[in-house]
DNA sequence: ACAGTGACTACAT
DNA sequence: AATGTAGCCACTG
C-alpha cells in the first residue's frame, strides 16, 4: 500500500451510493490531473487492499464500464444496477447527472 | 537504478 | 464519426 493509493481509495469511498465518478476526476481531486492512469493502477490494486471498495462507481470519463473485466464474484454492471444505476452496452445511462465530482466533497 | 506497465485522456488522422 | 497515436507518472520486478 502506498500514499498515492491510500489517496485514490479514500476518495474512492466517498463516492455517494447510487453515483458515479471518473478516474480523471478522482487524479485532479488530488492534485495530479495527468494521473487518471494511475487511479486505474490503484484500482487493479483495490481488490487486495480494499476488498469492499465501491469499484464499480469509478468509470471513464464518458460513463463506460472499462474496468469491468477485473470483477470477478459479481459484475460491474450488476453491482451498479443494484444501486439504481441503469447500465446498457457497458455504458451508464444519463451519466452527466449521475457524476460526482470529489472536489466538491472534500 | 532502469525499463516496462496500465481499470486514462486528449489530440490527430 | 471512428480509429490511431502519443503523453502521462507511480508502482513493480
């Protein structure tokens, strides 16, 4: 576990149920805006470290499931949907109004 | 210490 | 509009 990690997965749990954000969004949030690729690093990462990390709220910047491949038990789509989150051809429905923007929280 | 990697993005063709 | 390319940078072996 590492600091920058640490950081990725706070935010990461700060995500409201039912909401979504992007990997872009949660690197400008802690200062470092051409580090979206890491935000995905950490969250390869997250199932070890953070098991029971709301993974599935983090999405690309146009809404689409791109991580949804390292899901094993359940499916990106099927965790979303349980919250309420409509989900079709990997692609969250009305995303703009469902982004959640982590600088607003902190 | 150095080169490779990646759940991204923005720009170019 | 739909692909392709190229920066990006913390972590890992």
């Amino acid at each position: 576990m590492t600091d920058f990690y640490s950081r990725v997965y706070e935010i990461v749990e700060q995500i409201p149920f039912g909401r979504v954000t992007t990997y872009g969004a949660i690197a400008n949030c802690l200062g470092a805006a051409k580090s979206s690729r890491l935000v995905g690093v950490a969250m390869n990462y997250s199932h070890l470290t953070h098991p029971h990390l709301p993974a599935q709220r983090v999405v690309n910047r146009i809404g689409l499931l791109t991580g949804k491949h390292h899901f094993i038990e359940h499916s990106m789509q099927e965790l979303l949907e349980n919250e309420g989150v409509i989900v079709v051809d990997d692609r969250v429905i009305d995303f703009a109004s469902l982004f959640w923007n982590p600088s607003d929280n902190i």
